[in-house]
C-alpha cells in the first residue's frame, strides 16, 4: 500500500486481505423499479435520478443473472487473471421485488461457485425482514462462506434535505434499516452525496458520526452530477442553486475522513456520472484525478481517517475523569 493510501482504508486492499486475493464486484441489472419512481411512496424519483436507476455501467436487464455473471467474469478472469468474485445487484431498488423474485435472483447467484460475496443495493425503506431472513438462511445453507452486504442509499443525513431532494424516506428510516440487517450480522455499505446543494460543513460532520456510531463496515462517497430531463437538471439550467468548488469537494471529503472511525473501509471517494445526457460532472475533470487530489491533500495537511474519531463512549466522561 502506498503512503497516500494508507491515510484512509482502501476498500481494494480491505478485499485482498479478507479473502487473500483480489476480489472482483461484478454488477448485475435486474428489470425493476424504485418505490418512489412508481408512485407507492412517490412520483418521479429522487430529484437526480435518471431513468437508469444509477446502473448504467451494467449488461442489459434483459440478460439472465447468471449471463450477467458469466459475460463479466469472462473479462475479469481474461484480463487479471480473477478467481473470486462479489455479485452485486446494482441497479434500482433489489429488495423491491416479489419475495419469490428476489429469492431466484439471489439463488442463481450464489450458485456460482466463484461467487464468495453478494451485495444488494436498495433503499432504507425497502428492507424488511422476511428479505433478510430469506439472506441469512442461504447465507447459512451456503457451501462456502458467502459475504452479505446491503448497500443502502442514504446520500445525506441532514432530514431536510432529504426532503429537498424528494428521497421519499427520512432520517429514522435508514437508522431502522440498518438495525434490521445488523441483526443478523450483514455488513452494510452507505453511500452519501458531500456535496449536495443544500447540505454544509456541519452535515458533512454529521454523516461521518452517524455511520460511525451506527458501526457501518463501508462507506461510498459520491459528488453530485447533474443529468439533463431530471427535476435537478432543470433546477439547474434555472441557476436555482451552485455547487460546490471542485476544492471545497475536496475539503468535504478529508473533513469526513477526519471524522469517520477508522475502521470503515471507503470503497469510493468520488463518483462517476454516466457517459450521456450530463449538465454537470466532477468539474470537468476525471474521477480518478480528483481522487488523487484528495489523496495528494490528505499528505499536504498530514491528516488522515480518524484523526478526528473521538466523540463516542461517552467523550464528557473519558475527558473530565481521563478514563
Ligand atoms: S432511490 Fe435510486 S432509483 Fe429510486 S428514485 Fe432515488 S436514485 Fe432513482
């Protein structure tokens, strides 16, 4: 691991020494929908939601599971020589599903004896239990030791922009569902949006604490894009709002970092907006240069993830009698 890598944990090198070797997340896109796109607790989604359903680096849904599977691990075994491989459920809202579909698309799954891990996207409030319970018997019937992680979409902590940005499901919602899955000892990553428009230094503080105190095993970081034809889009072409400096991102990222335990693993630190259609992406520039800015910063000021994580156990009592 370089220097500049070391100063926060790399979910790459988190992979390798859990399963000994390199492990591949392979995306797969089911035919489904989001509960606040189809009107069951809102119309037209999350105001940055293209039709997508941020899966657009997948294989048509068109395509069998184990297609999917197959046509992505042909490229990564042919290309890095991969044997172990996490199937992850990307696009839409997987737990939004009949109960018997869900239950065929994870059985296909993990059928695949090169699969190791899945990991679920969905919503805070498309958790429920009889989905977790169905998880944790395969996931105890299973040959091998099979990884679960959900991937619960949160993108800010702050509950009135969550209603800005017509998630359609607060604060408490998330904090529920993420007892339910510890319940039954999955992991869970949460990926969150640092620069949102109406969200601040204090929100960004905020939402490393909570999944910190929450104990959450993966955090993905995204910065806002802007796609045309989307409430955001328009919103945007208004000049109803600005974002953020590409640097004050950056400040946003190392300040979250500061804060955040450091034990939680980062499997992102900035996103990738889709190829098409786009009003506003990581500042014209690529994904991957701003995370080297990030990590060039993290050196510059000597500070890392966690150097700020001291606020839990009851900090009052710890500092006033130096326990
Ligand atoms: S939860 Fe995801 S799929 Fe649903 S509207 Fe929001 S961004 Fe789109």
């Amino acid at each position: 691991m370089s220097e500049q890598q070391s100063r926060y944990r790399v979910y790459s090198t988190h992979l390798k020494q859990k399963f000994g070797e390199k492990v591949y997340k392979l995306p797969i896109n089911l035919p489904g929908s989001c509960p606040n796109r189809d009107g069951t607790v809102g119309q037209g989604g999350c105001i940055f939601c293209d039709e997508e359903g941020a899966g657009f680096q997948c294989l048509p849904n068109t395509l069998s599971v184990q297609e999917q599977l197959n046509s992505n691990k042909e490229f990564f075994k042919r290309r890095f020589n991969a044997r172990k491989f996490i199937a992850y459920f990307q696009a839409f809202t997987n737990t939004y599903l009949p109960l018997e579909t869900f239950k065929q698309n994870i059985a296909a799954a993990v059928s695949d004896n090169d699969v190791v891990g899945i990991s679920i996207s969905t919503r805070p409030d498309c958790v429920n239990d009889r989905y977790l319970d169905f998880l944790l018997d395969i996931q105890q019937r299973h040959h091998q030791p099979l990884d679960v992680n959900i991937e619960l979409g949160l993108q800010t902590v702050n509950y009135h922009t969550l209603q800005k940005v017509n998630r359609g499901h607060t604060l408490a919602e998330f904090i529920d569902a993420v007892q339910r899955i510890h319940s039954r000892k999955f992991e869970i990553c949460t990926h969150l949006i640092l620069n949102l428009p109406w969200d601040d230094d204090l929100d960004v503080i905020e939402n490393a604490k909570l999944l910190s105190a929450l104990g959450i095993k993966y955090v993905k970081l995204h910065s806002l894009y802007v796609v045309k034809n989307t409430v955001l889009g328009d919103m945007y072409q208004r000049g109803d709002f600005s974002i953020v400096t590409k640097e004050e991102y950056i400040n946003r990222v190392i300040t979250f970092l500061e804060y955040l335990d450091p034990g939680i693993v980062i499997q992102r630190l900035v996103g990738k907006g889709p190829q098409e259609d786009l009003l506003f992406s990581n500042w014209n520039t690529s994904w991957w240069s701003i995370k080297q800015e990030i990590e060039r910063k993290l050196k510059e000021l000597d500070t890392y993830q966690g150097k700020k994580f001291n606020y839990l156990n009851g900090k009052a009592v710890r500092e006033k009698f130096e326990l």
